[in-house]
C-alpha cells in the first residue's frame, strides 16, 4: 500500500456510536485534522464534538455517499460497524483499516478458519445447524460449553450455556436464527490482552501486555504491568505478530488471550479497531491506542509505547453511579472518563475510571475497598 499522509486541515471522518468514536474525534482534532461524524443520533458525544456531522442511518446510501466524498479517509470505532456500510463507504474514499478483518472477526466460522490458518490454540468447537448436530458434537466438545451464533451481532440473548445433557433441550428454540457454532469453555487462570498497531507499509508496533477481567464478553478491568511469566509473552507477542503479517488492515487491533493453570494459551478474540481495553495506555504510557490508530491511519511514523506507571482501567454502570460519585472528591488517584451515551440501562457502561499507583495491587485493593465492585469476579492475586 502506498503511504497516503494526512496533514493538518486535512479531513477525517469517523463513523460508529460506541464510546470510542467520540474518543477518535477528540483525538484526531488535537492532531490538528478536521473531523466529520456520521451516525443516526445527531445527539451522540462523536456527533457533538466533530467539527461537522452527517445525520444519516447505514442504509441512507446518498448520505453515507456525500459523508465519503467529504472525506480524506474514513475510520470506525469498533468491530461492530457493518461490513456492507465500509465495503460501501470504500468506493468513494480510502477505509484504512479495510473490511477484511472486520468481516473476518464478525463472523464466528471465518474467525476460527483464520485462527487455524495461523496454526494457534482456540477453543475446541464446532458447526451447529440442528439439534441433532449439538447431541452428536457433545462428546468431544465437553462440558460445560456455550452455543453462539456464528454472526456476533445477533450474539445477545440468543447464546446457551449447557453443562449438562438436560440443557441441550433450551437449544431448540435458538438454533431457528441460523448456523451456530458450540464452543467448549476454557477453564483458564489469567485473561492478556496485547493492542498491536501496524502502518500503511506492514510496519508492526506492539503495547505492553496488559492483563484484564472480563464479565461476560464485556471488559471490566485492565491492567499493566501485567504479571506474565516471560515464555508466556513471547508466546503472545509471537502469535500477534503473525496476525499482523497476514491482515490487510492499517491502525490499531487487539488480539486477546486465555491462559490455563497448565500454561497453555488460547486465543480469544481479535478485535479490528481501539479497544477498551487499551484505555489503561491513556493514563499509563507515552502514547494512547487512539493516537496510535490515527498516526498509523494517517501516515505517521508509528510511536513506541513506553510505560510510565503502574495502572488500573475499571468500568462502571448506570447503576453504579452514585457510588462512583462518593468516591469523587476522595481519590486524587481516580481518573474519571464519561461516555455520555444516551438511554443508559442500569447495566449499561457508563464510563471508565483510571487509577495510577506504585503497584497494580495496591490498585486493586484500594478498588476492591470501595465495594462497588464487589459483585465481579476476585482479580487474580499479584506477586
């Protein structure tokens, strides 16, 4: 790919409705770009802070059109923007990031096929079409295993997790949407994720490892230093490195890791774009991932992450608010981040809080005293 530089005054858009889009525009305005937003909420944070916004749904073509052709190029903020809408986009403006890791990471088979191409550990699975499919896949899947879609965006409420042969049942209901794939659930130990950028010419960079606590398929906690054992990550660093290789993408990406209390590692997930869980790099290295997105996207020599203190991202709800607001005036430590999301659901994620320290337990503690969080999961304990 040629490398095609964006300068200051020229114009970026950004195009998405999850928290990062707005963290995108903010980002790519201090870089001294002028920033469009598309989306259907005029009333969105990303919409807001641009310097001009296009009102539009992904199926409105004419405006998706004159949004692409008011562009120099065009990002999106996460890994569940359309494919047909970039794939659209793309014929009138440079993408970046492209469509092919993002189509390849939305649907579960292609995902898994990528993974085996690479030769890397993923969890046992396999292709569901009907109920009989699941009875005949149990026996080398085990229990207890978890039923999903193949296409990620209809993942919610329409997953089943079965640990024994009388929750097979629950299933036929489900398998009516479409292909499913029945994974096993790795009983693991620690959960790393790393953040990898690589430039318009295949150059890599890579952020320090960082360790997380998920609920769910949703990021909780973050943290760095992350407590790693050294063949462990060279392990990580190996494997994403060869992801990077063999993608046709431009910015930054995740790739996300199970490590079992035998040691063995097993890849997760990949996500092509920022992720929430690099928002720790905000408060704790020399560069942020959004920065690093946008210098790769725009033709920048990438930077080289250098850690700057121990620090802890954690994640908070609608419902937890108001004992986040306690905290507010008593932790000189506490880093606040609000999404400004609008229709807010007690579960929903609100924002983030960062914390530095001199260690990520000491982090932690001072977290876990709060009690707000105490309904997670324990972190795992640190050295």
């Amino acid at each position: 790919m040629t490398n095609t530089v964006l300068y200051p005054g020229d114009t970026i858009g950004v195009i998405g409705d999850s928290a990062n889009a707005a963290m995108l525009v903010t980002t790519a305005r201090k870089m001294g770009l002028r920033v469009g937003a598309y989306g259907a909420d005029e009333t969105s944070e990303a919409l807001q802070l641009a310097d001009f916004k296009a009102v539009g749904t992904t199926k409105d073509q004419d405006k998706l059109q004159h949004f692409a052709e008011s562009c120099a190029a065009i990002v999106y903020d996460s890994d569940r923007v359309s494919t047909n809408v970039i794939k659209f986009l793309a014929q009138y403006t440079r993408i970046p990031q492209g469509s092919d890791m993002l189509e390849m990471m939305q649907d579960r088979l292609l995902e898994r096929a990528f993974f085996e191409q690479l030769n890397v550990n993923i969890a046992p699975y396999a292709t569901i079409i009907n109920l009989d499919d699941v009875y005949q896949s149990i026996n080398s899947i085990g229990y207890p295993c978890v039923l999903k879609p193949i296409q990620k965006e209809w993942s919610r409420g329409r997953e089943l997790v079965i640990k024994t042969q009388t929750d097979i049942a629950k299933a036929a209901g489900l398998l009516d949407w479409g292909t499913y794939i029945l994974e096993s659930q790795i009983a693991y130990d620690r959960e790393y994720s790393i953040m990898v950028a690589r430039d318009q010419a295949g150059n890599q960079q890579a952020f320090p490892i960082t360790e997380v606590q998920s609920d769910g398929d949703r990021t909780s906690k973050t943290w760095m230093p992350a407590q790693v054992d050294q063949a462990v990550a060279s392990e990580i660093h190996r494997i994403a490195g060869e992801v990077a290789k063999n993608v046709n993408y431009v910015g930054v990406f995740e790739v996300s890791f199970y490590l079992t209390n035998s040691g063995a590692i097993y890849v997760k997930k990949i996500v092509p774009a920022p992720s929430d869980a690099g928002y720790v790099f905000e408060v704790s290295a020399t560069v942020n991932e959004f920065s690093q997105h946008l210098r790769a996207i725009a033709g920048l020599p990438l930077a080289e992450p250098q850690v700057l203190t121990p620090a802890v991202t954690v994640a908070f709800t609608a419902a937890q608010l108001s004992a986040v607001r306690t905290q507010w005036q008593l932790k000189p430590n506490w880093h606040f981040t609000f999404y400004h999301l609008r229709h807010q659901e007690d579960d929903d994620v609100m924002g983030h809080i960062a914390v530095q320290g001199s260690a990520v337990k000491l982090i932690l503690d001072q977290l876990d005293d709060t009690g707000i969080w105490s309904a997670a999961n324990d972190a795992p304990t640190q050295a």
